[in-house]
C-alpha cells in the first residue's frame, strides 16, 4: 500500500474504534460512600506485622492477640518493610491452603477514632515495584462489584503510597475464611444462600477471571462485623490477581505449569479448552472438589447434578449487562487492559458479558455447569 493508502486506513480504523472514555470515580463514592470520599486515617495510623488468624481461632482471641503486638507509627514503619523489589510467593503454613502470598509485606493498622470512641483496624498490603499493576487490580475488584450492585460482597480499599512503596490499604473484617471449608470438620455453616454463593463465583471468578481460583483464604465469611450489612455475609478480598495476563502468569505460576500462548486459567478459552480435552462432565466434577471457597461451599450443601443446575439470578445478568460500559471504563482507566484490546471487545470479562447478555436475551438460564465450563447455549 502507498502511504496515502496507509493513512487512509489508520485513520478508517481510528473513527471506527469503540470509544472508552475514563471513568468518572464520583460514581464509586456515590454508590460505595453515599457520594462522601473514602477517609484513610494514615497519620495517625500504628502498625505491626500481620499475624493470620487461624481457621479454628475465635475473632476475640484474635483481636487479644493483635491488641497484645508492638506497634510503632506508620511514619516510622520503612525498617520493617523488605526490598522494593523483594516479592514473597509463598509461606508454608499447616497445609497447602495455609500458604499466603506477601507474607512478610503484610500489616495490621490500628486506628483510635475520638468521634466514635472504637478503635478501628486496617489491613496494608505492601506490593514491589513490579506489582504496581496486582495492587491496582485489587481494588478495582471492588470497583467492578460496586458498579454491578454487589458492594457489600467487597471490603472499603484503595491503593496508597508511603516512603516512595505502593500499598493497598483496606479496612479489616470479622469473620473467618474460606480455610475452614476444606478441614473436613463438621463446622456449623455461616449462614449464606446457595444463590449467593454462585453470583460471588460468576462475578470473582467467571466476569473478573481470577487465576488465584483455589484459593479459599481470598474469601471471608464475615461475623459479628459491624461493617457489613449484615451479620453474616460473603467478603471478596485478596484479588489481585483478577483480569490476569501474561505479566501475572509469570508472577503466579513462575516457570511451573504455565507457558506464554497457553490459555489463562480462569479464562473462557481456558474453560472451554479444558471441558474440550476432559469431557465437560469430567471438568465440571474436577472444578466442584477442587479448593475454591465458593465451589466448596456448594459442594457441603449440594449433590452433583444438582450443582449443575443451580442458576446465576437474572437481576445479577441484567445489573452485569447493563454496566458493561462502566466496566470497560474503569479497566481503561486502572490500565489494566490495553485500550486496543477493549475497543476490539477480545478482552475476556467483555467475551464473558456477551455470552451473558446472548444468554439473558435469549431467555436461558446461566447455570453453574455453564459458568464452570465456559460452554454456553446462545452462541
């Protein structure tokens, strides 16, 4: 082609390119805040190392334990931080789902609030300099689930900065994770509905593809907290590795099972490749006992075949289709995705939407096999 032609063409596809504009936040603060911006309290924070709270501890020989540690003033913190560049994988625990990431970049903050007369408590997260885009991720999980009208399933988070480190700082919850679901003990069940449970898995795990999917401690059911809706509730945390790519397969897979031009797990491709090569009866069985908090959940109150037709409300499809373009934005604008890949709509949350909108339009039920397998009817 002549030069003229090129130009022609470039400027062909730049009118006819999606347009995503940046997301306007006032819309966060208004759905997540009643329209006031969120307060971090980081001057007059203390803090001390984070110590996990085991599955079987009680929230108040936790909080005697965390009220028992030396803290210091964040202002004077930089000594217990490690290297900028130094990133934690693992820390072995009592089991495989005992490990953590970022286990010695983790704090607790403490808080005296002379209006309300309570001490409040803080998780921050410290990330290297070649996290910057995970730490981002984090939060825009709650973003996505706020805009979808899931806030309270997401904690209050943001990401700081403090001695030049980037840190996501959010506010902690009562409750237990979903450790205990994988311990075999006759535990009495919090109390969350079957319902709940597969919207918190197509939204996490399905529309944000969170490659961290057996992960049961990226959950907390939450108990006795006053700063949830409801005494019991579902809390999607730890979500930084949400809307993944092959900067954070390296990261999380390292050199082990994963190769750049395989397919990301938790994608749709992934799914769908999976149910292809072991049968989708056998992928769905596989995904059910595997160590997801959500699936596992499920797997306590329901048999197989019964799990396969449990079904995503349609009001969650409506809310998800109906925001797509604030989805989109706020993707934009966290620069998460390349822009090119949203406006061509192949990035894999907009590939799941379409499926969901095709479903949705088409009056067929989104069942937990569908959202398992990536296999849907209205293709």
């Amino acid at each position: 082609f002549s030069y003229t032609q090129r130009l022609r063409r470039s400027i062909h596809r730049c009118m006819s390119s999606k347009v995503i504009p940046l997301y306007d936040f006032n819309r966060f603060n208004n759905a997540y805040n009643y329209g006031k911006p969120l307060r971090w309290p980081l001057e007059d924070l203390q803090v001390s190392p984070f110590i996990r709270q085991e599955w079987n501890e009680s929230d108040q020989d936790a909080l005697d334990q965390q009220m028992k540690q030396v803290r210091v003033p964040m202002s004077q913190m930089e000594h217990l931080l490690p290297p900028v560049d130094h990133f934690t994988r693992y820390e072995a625990g009592n089991g495989a789902f005992d490990a953590t990431f970022h286990a010695d970049t983790l704090f607790l903050g403490f808080y005296e609030n002379s209006h309300t007369c309570t001490v409040e408590r803080y998780i921050l997260k410290f990330f290297p300099s070649c996290g910057v885009a995970n730490a981002k991720r984090e939060v825009l999980l709650s973003y996505i689930y706020t805009e979808v009208g899931e806030r309270f399933h997401v904690p209050k988070i943001a990401v700081q900065k403090v001695f030049d480190r980037t840190f996501v700082i959010r506010r902690f919850y009562r409750g237990q994770d979903g450790r205990f679901l994988l311990t075999g003990t006759k535990t009495t069940l919090p109390e969350t509905t079957s319902s709940d449970l597969v919207k918190n898995y197509a939204l996490r795990y399905v529309l944000c593809g969170d490659c961290d999917f057996h992960n049961p401690g990226n959950t907390i059911f939450t108990r006795h907290s006053k700063l949830t809706s409801q005494s019991e509730i579902i809390l999607q945390i730890d979500g930084e590795f949400i809307l993944p790519d092959e900067d954070v397969m390296k990261t999380f897979y390292g050199d082990r099972t994963w190769q750049p031009g395989d397919p990301i797990p938790g994608s749709t491709a992934w799914r769908r490749s999976c149910a292809e090569k072991l049968g989708p009866d056998t992928f769905f069985e596989m995904m059910v006992s595997s160590e997801n908090p959500m699936l596992a959940f499920l797997r306590r109150k329901h048999k197989l075949e019964e799990l396969k037709q449990l079904t995503l409300p349609p009001f969650v499809l409506y809310n998800c289709i109906g925001v797509t373009n604030y989805i989109e934005q706020l993707v934009r604008s966290f620069d998460i995705v390349p822009l090119d890949t949203l406006q061509e709509e192949k990035a894999d949350f907009q590939i799941v939407l379409n499926h969901w909108k095709r479903e949705y339009e088409a009056g067929n039920p989104v069942t937990l096999f569908k959202l398992v397998t990536g296999l849907y009817e209205a293709e």
